[in-house]
C-alpha cells in the first residue's frame, strides 16, 4: 500500500478505542498504532517496525500457534487469524491479548497486506478466574460492559443466565426460564453445530472454548456476540460445570467490517464506490469518494435496469469479482467503467463505477484519426518511394539495352542497379505490411523466443542491407499468454524504429535483439540500436499518439503509442532508456511467462550446406517467371523439380508416376488458393513437407501453420527460407 493509502488509512482509524495493526507482507513492515505499542508496554505512540517488536513477548509454544494460524491463512486454510494468547510486555505485565487479521489485499494472486485488531482481555480472564473462585455472577456482570454471563451445571443440566443475557437475546428474564437447546437455537444456523461439539468436549474433554457467531432475537434482529467459555473442576479435577461470558460486539464488528472493507479499496481511486448487502441496502456509502456531489444512489449514476443489476450481482456472487469496461446501458450515450466484487464473509457487493463517457469519446475520435492520418502518410510515402524505385530500374533497364545494342560486355554495374531497386521495392511493401496488417486479437499461449527465431527472415527482410541485426538468446523455454500476431508486429515496430535512428546517424549500423528470465517469472525482451539515442527530455513523451522526433516525412508518431497500448492491454510492460551499451536507445519488452523445464536450443543455420540432391520438389506459382527461378535454383543444388502454373496442371503432376518430397506454392493464385492446393497435395503425398510464398501483404492467417516467404526474394532468401 502506498503512502498516500497508508496516510488516509490512519486518519479514518483516528479514535477508534480498540488496538490495532497493519501489516505490509511485500515490504515485511508492520503498522502498529499508538495504543497497541501502549499495550505491549512501550511510548504511546504509533510505530512501524518488524515482527520481532511483538514476537519477543510470547513465549516458543504460543509463538508458534500464532505463526501457524498465519501460514494456515495466508494458505487459504482459514478465513482469518484469531487467537487469544497470553504475553509479558516491555514493562514486565503479564496480559491476556485476543488478536484478529485478515488478509485485505493481494498482488498478483500474492497476499501483500493484513489488517487486524488488537484487545486486552486480561480483566476478562481475571474475571474468569475470580468467577471460579467466587462464583459471583452479579459482580462479574457489573464489571464488564455490554456482557452478560451464564452457567451451565454439569450433574443438574440446568442453565443459567444473568439479566445482561437476557437483554443480548432480546428476552425479558422474567419471561422464560433458560434451557440449553433454546439457547443453542437462537445461534445463527451455521454455528450451531460447532458450538454443540465444543460443548461436548468442554464437558467430557475439559476444554474451554471461543467463539464468535450472531444472535437472532425475536424481532429478527442480528446481534453479534463474541462467547468464552471456561471449565469449572472441583478439587479432584472433575468438571462441574461450564460457565463463560457472552459479549455484544456488534458496534465494534461493524466498524472492523467497514474498516477492512474500505483498506481493500484503492483509497487513491477518486471514482464513486458503492457497497451494498444482500439484502440490496447501501452501506458505508459515506466512505465513497463522491467528488462531484452526485447522489449516492447506484441506479440514479447508472441508468441500467433492475434484470440487469441482478444479472451482475448473479455473476460476481458465482465468479467472486467482474469487470467490464466502456459498457454502456442507454446506447452509448453514457458509458462506464465497471468492476462488482463480492465479499461472501460479510455479504457485501463493492461496485466501483467510473463515467469514462468522454474518455471513450476521446479514444474513439483519436482512432478515427489514427486511421486516416496513418492511410495518408502511408499512402503518400509509398507512391514517393515507389516512384523513385520504378525510376531507377526502369533508367537502368534502358542503359543495359543501349549497352546490349552495342555489343558492350561491362553490364553488371547496372544489373547490381535493378536488384538494389528492387530491393528498395521490397523494402517499401514490407513497410506498408508491417503497418497496415491487422493481427489478429486473440490471446494464446506460445513460446516467443521461438516466434522471434522462425520470423528471422522477416526481420532481415525489413532492414537495409547496412544494418545488421543479432539475436543473442541463452537457452530457455516459457510460454506466454499473449496476441501472438501482436507479438512480432511490436518487435517490427521497434525494429523499424531503430532503423530510422541509425539513420540519423549514419548509413550503417546495428541492432541487437535479446533475451533474459527475472526470478520473478518475467520474461525481458530487450531491443538495443546504434542510433542516434532518445533525449532525456523526450523519454516521457515517445508513447504519446503523434510524438515523433524524427525528421519529415520519416514517422507520424503512432506506432510506439500503440506498442505501448498493446503491452498495457496486456498484461505486459515496455520500458526505455535513451541509452544503451551499444550507443542507442533500449526498449524492454516485460511478459508473465510460465518458464517450462525443457530448454530451447537455437537452430544452427543450414544454408551453408544446403542440398537437394536427389529430392523431388513440385512447385506451383502462376508467374511462370517466379515459378522458373525458384525452379532453376533449386536444380541447381541438384534437386528435381516439376513446375506447375494452373489447377489443371497441378493435378496433372500429382497424378504422376514422381513421389514429391517438398510442395512449394503460391498463396494466392486465379484458379485455386494456397489451401486448396495443400488440400490437393497431401490427399496424395500426406508426408510431404510444404512450403508457401506470396506476394500479397495482406495475407495474415494464423490458422495457415506452414512457413511464409514474402515476395519478392533472391535466392539467397530463398535458401535460408527453406533452411528453417
């Protein structure tokens, strides 16, 4: 909990008569307030420090039942801490303390913090103790405010109670004569059949007891009573009766309700917030921080309908807790932020409501024109640049035809020329790929380091031929939840980004990609670059939509407010410094992982020694050009290949007398889909292993699970495609 949650904390504690403490599990600090360090015999005044400051007091027996009721807590095995233990203070007073907490908050399913309260029931056992001695029930009763005591002869069966016990059950004492199964009867249902067993065992095992239950009067009223029970034995050691004290407690548990209700709320939240029983009445809207004066009333915030209040009711009460954001119940008119939990112990629904109305108006009109200026300066960039290729290669084709017409050897210059062009090409729609693409949304579970290693080629690709990028991973295996098809736009985005800032700087460069596991489970991607850096002034301002600090023309300063959408949306963070080792900026990319034993080996590359000798490979593109060079370089390395252009060709090859080792197709051809002619493929060679090229940028399937070599390629391309 931060300051400012611990701060407000105190000034809502301020006079409450009871001792009480906060203890901060991630930190291992403990809260304790003025009367509580009173209490344990030091100043009065309130003190933050470890568990050592009560842990001295209690001797190793009752220390230990004390940790084990924490560790049982904190484990889900009980609700709560209770326990009633003996100490001696700083002062040397021996005390009786009956101590409550309970677990309020939790971070990442892990219990950060605890809230309890303290009491001093010395005079209550001393009581005790003279009750046995003198077997005074009057003077007892006067002793002790709002108590009522009672006693249960042993040999007789008889029960009786004080005029406090009567007042309790809301019975005048004169009006009924107390029996032992009416008493039992009057408990609330749930506890009835623990209070009989440790009834019994008080009787026949000597064994004094505690408990805390409610109260149900004549009227219906619900009375909160807190019960200690002791043996009473005469001098042989034969149990004479039982005898105890009942207390009403109901203002003191009504205000520790409330008060942990309100340390489970983000006390910086400046939304209002609702909590309301079972029974559909508000309570505690005083605590709600309703800073535009607003009626409390949750139907007069939120105009939704009686169905489907109920509807979120059912669904935090079967669920625990729900949350739905920019929902809306007129049209859209107003839209809300909402989260509904439920606390079962104590009954209550906690509705945090936020109007997000213009919030969402705000967004919605920012993605409107994210779109449009994305569509203009993607669409005015790509005509530039692809006009400038188209000039080059076309200039050089007419070179190399004056210099065929003369006869002229000296040509390669200008073949070098139309290559450079058409990589520029290449790079221009990769671009236009990398920015235009919608991935898809849904979250799956896949390993990222063998995503970012079998898009290798895809990285390559995007970057000029003077910029080199590495991929330093150390052995591992996890998993994370994530977009899989956001995955590696956002690292193409900061690669991308990179890119640009080497140029900035200079023509050639390098970016480093690599990865490491935190203890913690977290998974850091790390993306480093030899650029040009980020100003310290300008690290706060790289997610804003439209920041950019490049120059004209080069960036319109949405792709990094998306990443930094995406991540958030997530689950995940990015992180930034404006320098790294390297001497560019560092971005961090943090995911949840579930790190599994087997550990990934990365892939020795296979081009160097890439041969096809002897395989039988059919390939299928209806550019006959593409279909023949793909043709002639794998002959080349000494395969057999059977080239097919249409459907009927295709079918014409497979109903041949060649068993084909490899399929390689186009995506999209006029006659027939890559599917369909995978479909085709493996009905007749089911072992065949298949490849897939395309030329079209929109081609995003993430249910096509066989490789994808974008056009257009060189053959160095093309070996290392199909050395993965």
């Amino acid at each position: 909990m931060n300051s400012q949650s611990l701060d407000l904390t105190h000034k809502v504690l301020t006079g409450i008569d009871e001792a009480y403490w906060q203890w901060d599990l991630v930190n291992e600090h403990i809260f304790y307030s003025a009367q509580l360090t009173k209490i344990l015999g030091y100043a009065d005044e309130e003190k933050i420090g470890e568990s050592i400051l009560w842990e001295k007091h209690l001797d190793s027996h009752n220390l230990n039942a004390v940790h084990q009721q924490i560790q049982q807590h904190l484990k889900g095995y009980i609700d709560r801490i209770d326990v009633t233990i003996p100490i001696v203070n700083n002062q040397e007073q021996e005390l009786w303390l009956h101590a409550v907490g309970k677990v309020v908050e939790r971070i990442d399913g892990r219990a950060s913090l605890m809230f309890g309260t303290v009491k001093d029931v010395t005079a209550t056992k001393n009581m005790i103790v003279k009750l046995k001695k003198q077997n005074d029930w009057l003077m007892l009763a006067e002793r002790i405010s709002n108590s009522g005591h009672w006693r249960f002869d042993i040999q007789s069966a008889t029960l009786d109670w004080s005029a406090e016990i009567f007042r309790i059950h809301g019975l005048n004492n004169k009006s009924k004569i107390p029996d032992f199964e009416s008493a039992v009867d009057a408990l609330r249902e749930k506890d009835r059949s623990k209070f009989r067993t440790s009834f019994h065992n008080a009787i026949h095992q000597q064994q004094p007891f505690h408990l805390k239950t409610q109260l149900i009067q004549p009227t219906g009223k619900k009375v909160k009573v807190e019960i200690i029970a002791e043996v009473e034995r005469d001098s042989k050691g034969v149990a004479l009766a039982v005898f105890g004290v009942y207390k009403d407690i109901t203002r003191s548990e009504d205000l520790f309700e409330k008060l942990k209700l309100l340390a489970m709320v983000n006390f910086t939240i400046k939304v209002p917030i609702f909590f309301i029983d079972d029974n559909d009445n508000v309570v505690y809207q005083d605590i709600s921080p309703h800073h535009d004066g607003a009626s409390a009333v949750l139907f007069n915030y939120i105009n939704f309908s009686i169905t489907e209040y109920m509807e979120y009711k059912k669904q935090a009460k079967e669920q625990g807790q729900i949350k739905e954001n920019n929902v809306s119940f007129d049209k859209y008119t107003s839209v809300f932020d909402l989260s509904v939990t439920y606390e079962a112990d104590e009954g209550i629904y906690i509705w945090i409501v936020e109007n997000v109305t213009d919030k969402f108006r705000t967004e919605q009109q920012q993605v409107i024109s994210n779109r449009l200026a994305l569509l203009g300066n993607t669409f005015g960039n790509v005509s530039h640049d692809i006009n400038n290729v188209l000039g080059v290669a076309l200039g050089a084709i007419e070179m190399l035809e004056i210099k065929f017409s003369r006869g002229e050897q000296d040509i390669s210059s200008y073949i070098d020329r139309v290559k450079n062009a058409i990589d520029k090409g290449k790079d221009v729609t990769e671009r236009l790929l990398a920015f235009t693409r919608k991935p898809t949304v849904k979250v799956v579970s896949f390993d990222p380091i063998q995503d970012i290693y079998d898009n290798q080629y895809l990285f390559k690709q995007l970057l000029l031929s003077t910029i080199n990028v590495t991929f330093k991973f150390e052995p591992m295996h996890c998993l994370i939840n994530f977009p899989q098809g956001e995955f590696i736009n956002i690292l193409l985005n900061l690669v991308l980004n990179a890119q640009d800032a080497i140029q900035e700087k200079g023509l050639s460069g390098h970016i480093e990609i690599s990865a490491n596991l935190l203890e913690s489970n977290r998974l850091e991607i790390h993306v480093k670059d030899s650029g040009v850096g980020i100003a310290k002034e300008n690290l706060t301002k790289i997610f804003d939509p439209f920041y950019s600090s490049k120059s004209v023309n080069k960036g319109n300063g949405i792709g990094l407010a998306n990443v930094y959408s995406t991540m958030y949306k997530h689950n995940g963070l990015i992180q930034v410094e404006g320098v790294s080792d390297i001497g560019g900026a560092h971005f961090t990319l943090v995911f949840k992982c579930k790190v599994l034993k087997e550990k990934y080996l990365a892939k020795e590359s296979k081009t160097s020694s890439l041969s096809y000798k002897n395989t039988n490979i059919l390939v299928l593109d209806d550019e006959i050009s593409i279909a023949e060079f793909v043709a002639l370089f794998l002959d080349s390395k000494g395969a057999n290949v059977v080239v097919a252009n249409n459907k009927e060709q295709l079918i014409e090859k497979i109903n041949g007398d060649i068993v084909f080792d490899i399929f390689i197709t186009d995506m999209i051809l006029p006659d027939l889909s890559g599917k369909e002619a995978v479909g085709m493929v493996l009905e007749k060679f089911p072992d065949i292993n298949i490849f897939s090229i395309s030329g079209y940028i929109a081609i995003e399937d993430r249910s096509w699970e066989y490789p994808v070599l974008r056009k257009p390629f060189n053959s160095k391309e093309l070996a290392e495609f199909l050395a993965i």
